[in-house]
C-alpha cells in the first residue's frame, strides 16, 4: 500500500457574498476531486488543540500524527532544522520576516503593510540579510538566510517566553500594540527599529521602490523555539516517506521525523509556484523508494493571507488539475494500491486574513475499497455532514495510516 496526503494550506474558509455566498472550495471547479467524493471517506478534524495559536507549525505536526501538546517547542525551531542549523539546548531560534511597514517617522507608528516584502526573491533576500548581518549581528544573535522573507535569528544562550506577534495576523494594522514583549522584548524591538534605519537606504530597496514594489524596510522577530525532538516517523508508521514543501517550517518537521525532503526547483510557496514540478517528484517518490509522500501546497494559504478571494480559487483549481489529477492518474495507470488524503490544516478565511482554528475538512480514498456516499463535494459543509469527527487531530493519522479503526 501506497500513502500520499496533500495538504492544502489554509484552504478552508467561510462562505463569502463574492462567490455567490460559497466558500472557495464550494465554489471552484475541481473535477477530480468531485470524481472521487462518492468513495471517499469525509469528516472533519480538529488539528489545532485548545489553547495553542492555529498555525501551520501545530496543525501540520498534527495532521503528521504528533500531537502538538507533547511535541511542540515553537515554529522557528522548526524551521531551522529544514535549513541545517544546530540549536543547543540554551539556544533559542526566532523566525526572522522581511517585511513592508509604512514611512511614518516614528516606528511604533507605522503599519503593517506587507508581511512578505511584496514576496520578494530569495536573491534579494539573502543580500539584504547579509546586509543586516554586517550591522546587527553579534557574538551571541546570529542570522541566517532562509527563502524569500523567512529567515531566522538563532540566540545563543537566549530568552525566551516573550509574547511575539505573527506579522501576517497583522495586515493594515498600527504595530505599536504587536511590538515584542516579555523578557527579551526590548532587545528584540531595538533590533527591529535598528533594522528600519539599515534597510532604508539599501540600492536593493531604491530600486524596489523605483520598480514600483514593496520595499524590504524591517525585519520582523516572532515565532520563537527551543530544539525540538520527533519521534520517527519510520518507527510510529513502519513507512518510508518523503515531503514535498517550499517551505522551511513544513520541511524542518518532515526531517526532524525522519523523512526524506525533496527539493523541486521552482517551488516557492506561491500561486507561482511549480505545481506540475511538485506532482512529479511525489511520482516519482510513491513509484521508488517512498511508502509515503507528504505533499505540501503553500499557495491557497498566502492566497488567503493577501485578502484574494480569485486567486484562492484558482489556487484550487490548479492543485485539482496540476497535482491530484496527474498524480492519481500516474498511481491507477500503475495499478498501485493506495490512499490518498486530501484535506486543510487550518481554516485561513479570507475575510480575516489570518489563521483561524475551527475543525477542518478531511477526505480519504482509498483505491481498492468501495466507499458509496451521497455527498456532492468536498468541502466544510461535506465535512460536517458526515458526523465523523476527530476530535484529537493526530489519530487520523493512525487511522489513515491504519494503526487504528477510528
């Protein structure tokens, strides 16, 4: 048996009057997962235990068969790991944004207006954090490049248990409110505020600006982390696996479990990104070595995050065309026998342009089994309508997996 689950990042939502009062999974034509509704199992999950921030860091851990509650020590820390860095036990790793705040005089005034620096490239990236290296980094705070906007502070000996805002929670919002806080806050804030005074005059951001693009005029210090420890993922399941993500946090818990990370060149956690890459190399995984593949899709989540109901749509009707359509197409022509998941790891509504930690859709088809239900589509409502319902998110791994029967 064969096992793949594709994620869809933040594809859940509420219904919206723009798409004639649908969610964006209601709405958009995705004829092969209609194809597949009436054999799959439907329900809903709930991957976000109460009292943890609904990211993607504890739902994913979830949807993987973690449980959030015993394993999770931070994103950032998560992260790290996907990008080779070794945190000791006294260290603590802070994820490090590029972002694009207004040109108030005053920083604790300005807005936050962009939490991706206009999703600048990661070559642009990397200077401007070497860049900020050459003034704010010292004997103890180190900087590390990472992939567009995300990049990561490791504090040898650090602070934690500081209160630190998300800046995509954010958008079109004073920051003066979200500033850090707690026992590191004000050494975190001033490397911030410092950090507006380096980047302003960079040739990097001028020819932004006179391209008519987001400027890359702050870091952004949140989502702090200590070294974290996954059991493996080969001992839970008995499966060889593969992940498949643009991005480092996805990947960092993939290869603290054990499994193997494939890179796919033009991947980048974008509408833009390498879809039809992204559904040959899970082939290529589930054909050779690989029992399992788990294949991230960033887009439907930034999508959400930038407030475009269109392009959220679309995203979904490139995952359905691009990535299940020639990936189940690739496994029946193969006669392979598996099981695919497809499902959210959180609600991202568009209307809030942030996570929100409501139960999320989940379908389960398995190729073999005969699965007859009268449900039209695969989404929130779909899910709901079943009555199945895991209310621990990280035993329907087991179930998928079958290492239990509910």
């Amino acid at each position: 048996m064969k096992y793949i689950i594709i994620l869809m990042d933040g594809v859940a939502d509420y219904r919206l009057p723009g798409l004639g009062n649908k969610t964006p999974l209601e709405y958009a034509n995705t004829p092969v997962i209609d194809s597949m509704v009436r054999k799959s199992e439907i329900g809903l999950v709930k991957t976000v235990p109460d009292g943890m921030h609904p990211g993607s860091d504890v739902a994913n851990l979830s949807v993987m068969g973690y449980d959030p509650e015993k394993y999770y020590t931070g994103r950032s820390s998560l992260e790290a790991a996907s990008m080779g860095i070794e945190l000791s036990e006294e260290d603590v790793a802070f994820r490090c944004n590029l972002v694009t705040l207004s040109g108030e005089d005053n920083y604790e005034d300005r807005v936050m207006v962009d939490y991706s620096a206009g999703e600048i490239p990661t070559g642009e990236a990397g200077r401007l954090i070497d860049f900020i290296r050459g003034h704010l980094q010292t004997e103890e705070i180190k900087f590390y490049r990472g992939v567009s906007y995300r990049h990561i502070i490791v504090w040898q000996k650090g602070t934690d248990k500081n209160t630190l805002t998300p800046p995509h929670d954010i958008l079109g919002k004073k920051i003066s409110e979200f500033l850090p806080k707690g026992p590191a806050g004000s050494i975190l804030f001033d490397m911030m505020k410092r950090s507006s005074d380096i980047l302003k005059e960079n040739v990097i951001n001028k020819r932004r600006v006179k391209k008519g693009l987001n400027p890359a005029n702050s870091i952004w210090i949140w989502g702090e982390g200590r070294r974290p420890s996954l059991d493996s993922f080969y001992k839970k399941y008995g499966l060889k696996g593969s992940i498949i993500s643009a991005v480092d946090l996805i990947k960092g818990i993939g290869i603290l479990a054990g499994l193997r990370s494939v890179s796919v060149k033009g991947a980048t956690g974008t509408i833009n990104t390498n879809f039809k890459g992204k559904a040959s190399a899970a082939i290529r995984e589930l054909t050779n070595p690989a029992d399992f593949v788990y294949l991230h899709l960033e887009a439907t989540d930034e999508c959400s995050h930038q407030g475009n109901i269109d392009n959220k749509v679309r995203a979904i009707e490139i995952i359905d065309r691009e990535i299940i359509g020639p990936i189940k197409g690739a496994l029946d022509k193969r006669g392979l026998n598996y099981r695919m998941m497809i499902l959210p790891d959180h609600y991202t509504p568009v209307s809030l342009r942030t996570h929100s930690p409501e139960p999320v859709p989940f379908l389960i088809y398995e190729s073999s089994k005969k699965v007859n239900n009268n449900l039209e589509g695969f989404n929130e409502l779909s899910g709901k309508k079943t009555g199945r319902y895991f209310k621990d998110g990280w035993r329907l791994a087991d179930y998928f997996f079958g290492k239990s029967k509910s």
